[in-house]
C-alpha cells in the first residue's frame, strides 16, 4: 500500500515529451502494435470449390449441377483441426480435413505484438507521468534502448516467420489445389479472402522499421551519447588565460 501511495504521489503528467521524438514515436509504436496483433488474431475465413456432377440425361444436357463445398479456417492456423465435408451427387458425403499447421508463426506474431503493445502502454505512463525518475539515473534510458532494441529484433523474426507462414497458409486454402486433390471432378470457387492478414505482415514491417528507429532516439538519452554542444568551446587565441 505505500509503494502505491508513493508512486500515486510522484505522479505528475507532462504532456511535453509527446512532441519529442522518444514519446511521439512511442504513440506510433503504440497504434501500429495494436494494428498488427489485431489483425492477425482473431481471424476467420473461408475457402471454396464445387463438386460437379455428371448429366445423365439425353441431349440437350442441362449444365452439371454443382455442390458447393466451403471449408473454414481462422487464428491460429492449425489447418489439420478444421474438417469439412465434401458431398457425393448420389447423396452420400465424405470428411476431409484441411493440410498443415502455422499456429507456432501466427502465435509467434501475436504475442510480439501484445507483449509490445504493454511495453508500450508502461513507457509511456513513465514519460508522461515519471519524466523526472526516468532521467535522474541513466538506469531507466539503458533498460529502455535494450528492451526497444530486443522488440525490434523480434519485429524481424516474428514478421518474417508470419510471412512464409501466411504463403503456405495461401497455398494450402487455395481453392484450386484443394479442386485438384479432390476424388471426384471438381472445380474452384471463390479464394479466400486475406486482405487482413497482408495487412498484418504489413504492419508488423513497419513496427520493426519504429522500433528500430526508435533505438537512436533513446540511445540519446544514455550516458553512451556524447552530445557535442556540452563540451567548453575553446577561444580563438587557444588556451584560456590565467
């Protein structure tokens, strides 16, 4: 309860370090976090062929009937746990399921984000409200360069993993690999819609492009940074006199 009073206590909001580089590029970090997490979790789609069936009657022939068949799949990708049915034209209907698992890459990618949405959300409470504890020791600024330099790094991993993740996951919805591994005759319907998910990937490029940004901004406020404006500038004439 009293380290509570305390840190109520020293609580005082600044608004100012928001029109510095460090803390508006920590909103942007903030926004793009949330942007990237949310549109790969949470995602629902579809897929979609068509069983054709024979005509049998005599001619003209009427156009084959076609049976739609839609398998569905979202977050976290693990493919092989959704089953859809195909329909036989005499009635009968068999179970195939959907090919592989990615949800190590889409989880990877996902849990960067909302681990570093909430460091997002702690620094900035501690610019805005503990400017003063956060540069009185250069303990605060160095964590601060190594954590942001550590979320970039997993930016790259992360974003480039859900990359290759998302074109496999592509390729094994693809409507026309799944008419070709059909039985019977089939064709393909409508592709799967992931506008979404490139939006993801997108947007976690761009988080590692602010993070790593970020890095020099914060690298500034380390005692690491000599800042060449603070040194005594010397006199023309050389040595100062006595």
């Amino acid at each position: 309860m009293d380290i509570l009073q305390k840190a109520v206590s020293g609580f005082a909001l600044d608004l100012g370090p928001l029109k510095e580089p460090l803390g508006f590029i920590r909103v942007l970090e903030w926004v793009f976090t949330i942007f990237a997490f949310a549109t790969a979790g949470g995602y629902m789609g579809s897929t979609n062929f068509k069983v054709i069936c024979p005509v049998t009657t005599t001619p003209p022939p009427p156009p084959p009937p076609l049976l739609d068949v839609i398998p569905v799949f979202g977050y976290p990708f693990r493919l092989a746990a959704y089953v859809y049915e195909i329909p036989f034209c005499n009635g009968t209907q068999t179970q195939k399921f959907l090919q592989g698992d990615f949800s190590s890459s889409a989880e990877f990618f996902v849990s960067v984000g909302v681990f570093g949405f909430l460091y997002c959300t702690v620094t900035l409470i501690l610019y805005l409200g503990y400017q003063n504890a956060y540069r009185q020791t250069s303990r605060g600024p160095v964590i601060d360069l190594v954590v942001t330099g550590v979320f970039a790094f997993l930016w790259l991993v992360s974003s480039s993993a859900w990359g290759k993740g998302l074109t496999d996951i592509k390729s094994a919805t693809n409507p026309v690999n799944l008419a070709n591994d059909c039985s019977i005759t089939c064709e393909a319907g409508e592709f799967p819609s992931m506008g979404r998910l490139n939006a993801s990937v997108i947007f976690g490029f761009l988080n590692l492009i602010l993070w790593a940004g970020n890095c020099w901004f914060i690298y500034k406020e380390t005692p690491f940074h000599k800042d060449p404006n603070s040194q005594a500038p010397m006199s023309e004439g050389g040595l100062p006199g006595p």
